[in-house]
C-alpha cells in the first residue's frame, strides 16, 4: 500500500461482495469513459492500481471493460503488447516492460465491506 498525501481523500467505489472471488473491476472516477483505476481480488488479495501501463505513456490495460488478468487470472494482462504483471505487487514479470510497476494505490475496507481507495479529491 502506498502512503496517502494531503491531497488525497479516501474514495468509496463499492463493496467487497460486488467483486468476483477472483477477477478484476475498473472504475471511471472522472465518468471519461476510460477506468481511472482497477481492482484485483484474488481469494483475500485486493489490490487496486492506476490504469495506466508504465510500457507506453497514456496506455491503458485492458482490450475491453474490467478485461485486466490472464484467462488462469493468475496476471494482470496488458492488451498493448502482452505485458504481465504480478498481481500481488505490479511488478511486470514479461513483456517489454520487465521490472516496471504499475502504480498501486491505496486501498481499505471498513467494518461494513465498502472499499474506498485514497485520491486526489
Ligand atoms: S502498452 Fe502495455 S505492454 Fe505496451
């Protein structure tokens, strides 16, 4: 988890039992039309990233909405050029990006499964 800034606000973008047991979600914070981030729930693994790929600045991720790992969902994939990335930490493990991160943004849950993430707000 990275360290929240004082430009930041914590987020609510849904709750826990809305996300598949293992699969990924994007959320359009700014209603573009494009995710702003995603989240990654593997089992008790959650973890949400920018979506942005560090391969190709303005590239995003998926070829289609929440479209984000691998068919084993075991990755996070990138449409681009086929980067795969940990899901645990980012880091791009294959692919033309090999040893850069994607950018992992805060995360939390309450007592009552709303996950909110830290952002500029
Ligand atoms: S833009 Fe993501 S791998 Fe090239």
């Amino acid at each position: 988890m990275t360290a929240m800034s004082e430009l930041q606000r914590w987020f609510v973008l849904c709750r826990l039992d809305e996300l598949p047991i293992e699969g990924a979600r994007g959320f359009d914070l700014a209603q573009r039309g494009i995710d702003d981030v995603f989240i990654v729930r593997k089992h008790a693994m959650l973890r949400c990233y920018r979506n942005a790929c560090p391969h190709w600045p303005g590239a995003t991720l998926p070829w289609r909405r929440h479209a984000y790992l691998d068919g084993n969902a075991n990755y996070i994939v990138c449409h681009g050029h086929g980067a795969r990335f940990e899901i645990g930490s980012g880091l791009c493990v294959l692919g033309p990006c090999s040893g850069a991160r994607l950018e992992q943004v805060s995360l939390r849950i309450d007592d009552t499964g709303a996950i909110s993430i830290a952002w500029p707000g």
